[in-house]
C-alpha cells in the first residue's frame, strides 16, 4: 500500500525526473476547501499503491513550483506522467474526478 508523501519543502523536481505517474496535491493549512479534499487524495494514494505516486505540496513552502506551474488557486491536484503536466485539478471535486485523471494515464 502507497502512503502519500508530505512535507513542509518537497525536491519536486527530483520527484518530476521520474518516469510514471506522479499526482501532487496542492495546499495550504489556511485553505479550507485543501482540507477538504485531503481524505479523497489520502484514498487515491491507498488505493492506486504501487502504480503512481502521490506527493502533498505546501503552496506556501513551495513558491518555486507554484510560479513554475503557473499555479494561481488551491487546493489544486496537479497529475504528471513521466515529469510533463498533463492535468490540472483545481477546486473540490468528488473522488471520481480524482481516480478518472489517474486512470486516464495509467
């Protein structure tokens, strides 16, 4: 079983350099909605395992990335295969939008 990754800086580009999927929550602990959605990304980690990689990103811990991706709202669910951004998740949405991103790339 896969445990989601979370810490306060991330070397996000290391994590980018590798190949398969990665899918990396964007949040803030004043965020709310990010809250929210936290279980549903705590449930795509368990139930995709081994078959992606799932990294919490402290927007604020983060600036570097956040201008890099052009990230301008949170929570936002960013889903990357083999290091290119190939989808933007932004605002809480049900589970199903979550697992449908990750499965489309698998």
């Amino acid at each position: 079983m896969s445990q989601a990754v979370t810490s306060r800086t991330i070397d996000i580009e290391k994590i980018l350099s590798d190949r398969g999927l990665v899918v990396v929550d964007c949040w803030a602990s004043w965020c709310g909605p990010c809250q929210v959605i936290r279980p549903l990304i705590d449930r795509l980690s368990q139930e995709y395992g081994d078959r992606i990689r799932v990294v919490k990103l402290d927007v604020e811990e983060n600036k570097e990335f956040v201008k890099k991706v052009g990230l301008r709202s949170i929570p936002a669910v960013l889903v990357f295969q083999d290091g290119k951004l190939m989808e933007n998740i932004v605002g809480v949405a049900p589970y199903h939008r979550f697992s449908r991103a990750v499965e489309q790339y698998l």
